[in-house]
C-alpha cells in the first residue's frame, strides 16, 4: 500500500464503532445514521431475515490492516459496507473473533438493551485472521 493508497483507505474508513456488554460478553457494534439504521430496520422488521456477512482483510505489510465488512440482506435486496482500521479498532475485533456477533445501532441507541440489530457470523476465523494480520 503506497502513502497515498493508505491515505485514501484512511479517509473511506468507517469511524464509529464500539463495543458493549450483552450478557457478559462483548459484542462489536457498528453505528450508523439514524435514517441509513430506520431504513434497515424497516426492510427487516416482521421477516425471516439473513445476513451473508463478509469481512475481507486489507493489508500493507507495514502493520496497516483494513477490514472491508460487506453484509448482505436477504430481505429488501440491500447490501451494507463499511471499512474499518483494524489498527485503530482492536477491541472491536476481539470482541467479534470472541463473540462471532455484530451489531448495527444508530447513534441515539441504548447499545446492548434497545433498537440494536444483532447478526451471528457463521465464520468467525476471519475476525481471528484480521486480529493475527494485526499482531505480525
């Protein structure tokens, strides 16, 4: 990754995120815009839905580690992406190789008790691959 790709990658970056407790473990939660979180919620709310979850892992081999988190909604045809700074994220990042759940919320949420979207990933060993892309 050249300076100015890091610096692209940088300003693309997804910055709000945290984690909170739910039922004694961490859960890594991505906060969006309340009208871009409505939208979801009513696209989704009465219905079976599934999230295909893909998290992709971007690296410089300088400690630079980005995560492209792609979800994609059963219902209402939408896709979510978002990319995080691993660097700047590392809790989230354990909290979701430990928990293997996500969470969307908008900025007006009670994290971990009310109007949180939960998802459970099927495969957790990309979270443990972005934490071990971090570590090196």
């Amino acid at each position: 990754m050249e300076n100015n790709e890091l610096d692209r990658l940088l300003t693309q970056r997804h910055k709000d995120f945290t984690v909170f407790d739910f039922n004694g473990k961490k859960v890594p939660c991505i906060i969006l815009e309340e009208a871009r979180f409505d939208n979801i919620m009513k696209s989704v709310a009465g219905k079976p839905v599934s999230v295909e979850t893909n998290l992709n892992i971007l690296q410089d081999g300088l400690g630079n580690v980005f995560v492209r988190v792609t979800m994609a909604f059963s219902q209402g045809g939408m896709e979510e992406r978002f990319l995080l700074y691993a660097n700047e994220s590392l809790k989230f990042f354990e909290a979701l190789a430990d928990t293997s759940m996500l969470a969307l919320s908008s900025p007006h949420s009670e994290y971990g008790s009310s109007n949180v979207f939960m998802i459970q990933l099927p495969k957790p060993e990309r979270a443990i691959n972005a934490l071990e892309k971090r570590a090196e």
